[in-house]
C-alpha cells in the first residue's frame, strides 16, 4: 500500500502505540484550553461586577480581554484538531471519545486533564448563562430609563390608551356603500 494513499483510519489502524511526545503534547493542549477557559470564567465574573456597578470602562475592558482569550482558545482548538487527526481520530473529535481513541494508552493525566478541561466548560457554560441574563435585564432597565427620561410611555402602542379617545359624532368604523 503506497504511504501516499494512508488514511486517517488507516493510519490509526497502523499505529499502535501513540509516541510519548504525541502523548505529552495533547496533555498540554487539554491544560492550555483549560486554563483559558478558566481565563474567559474569571473574565465573565468581572464583566458580571462591572455591569452591576455600572462600571462601563470595566465592561469594555472585560470584553477587550475576552475577545483577546476567544482568539487564543481559538488556535489551541486548532492545536488540538491537530492532534487528534495524528493521533488517528477525527478534527472535532468529541473529549468524551478521547478515552475510546487512545484506549490503553490514556493514561491518569491525561485523564484527569480531559476532565478537568470538561468541567472547566461546564462552569464556562453557566458563567456565560448568568452574564446574558444579567445583561438583558441591564439593557430593559436602561431602556425604560431612558424612556422615563425622555416622557415617552413606558409602554408604547400603537392604539390609544383606555379612555384617552376622544369621542366624535360621527360613527366610527361604519362601512358605507355610495355605489347605490
């Protein structure tokens, strides 16, 4: 079989035995995504502080850092694609599938930072979940502030309010057919 012709499956199905150096780079690659994760966590709590102390340079700081973190998770993802595509896997392969892939080979550490990368988006997950809702009721807040500020109604229709009519003495909605 020509080398040229390999695929990722039969590659997978050639190797063996992962090298150590293979090994210890996805070790690395599941505690950089960690740490980063826990990074965008502690960036999430102190946008959380800043919207509600109406803080607004420590919201655009927070956000400043966030897409900064997003860019560099971003490229240790594609490091670990990378990895997982050597290691006989497929590029989005899930964490969960890790164990299942590397069989025998996985050893404690890496066990230990797969899940630890998973529980790190886990709290990543609620963290963002808090933030959102936070920022919705921040933003209906400020909104019927300043509609309150402004004298528009806090309720804006497009009807006249009840009682707010003013009658006429001609019938209103009446359908008349003049074509007689």
């Amino acid at each position: 079989m020509s080398s040229a012709l390999l695929t990722a499956e039969a590659t997978h199905n050639l190797m063996t035995t992962p090298a150590p150096s293979m090994l210890d780079a996805l070790y690395d690659a599941l505690c950089t995504e960690r740490r980063l994760l826990d990074d965008l966590v502690l960036q999430m709590r102190r946008q959380r502080n800043a919207v509600g102390s109406d803080d607004i340079d420590s919201v655009d700081d927070s956000v400043f850092a966030t897409h900064r973190i997003l860019a560099t998770l971003g490229q240790a993802r594609q490091r670990r694609r990378q990895l997982n595509e050597l290691l006989g896997g497929t590029a989005d392969m899930p964490l969960r599938e890790l164990e299942a892939r590397l069989g025998m080979h996985l050893d404690d550490r890496l066990r230990e930072a797969r899940q630890r990368l998973q529980a790190s988006a886990e709290v990543l997950s609620r963290e963002v979940g808090m933030n959102r809702k936070l920022l919705r009721e921040a933003l209906a807040t400020n909104t019927q502030q300043v509609r309150v500020l402004s004298g528009e109604p806090i309720n804006p229709s497009t009807y006249a309010a009840e009682g707010a009519a003013t009658p006429t003495s001609q019938p209103r909605g009446l359908v008349v057919n003049r074509t007689v």
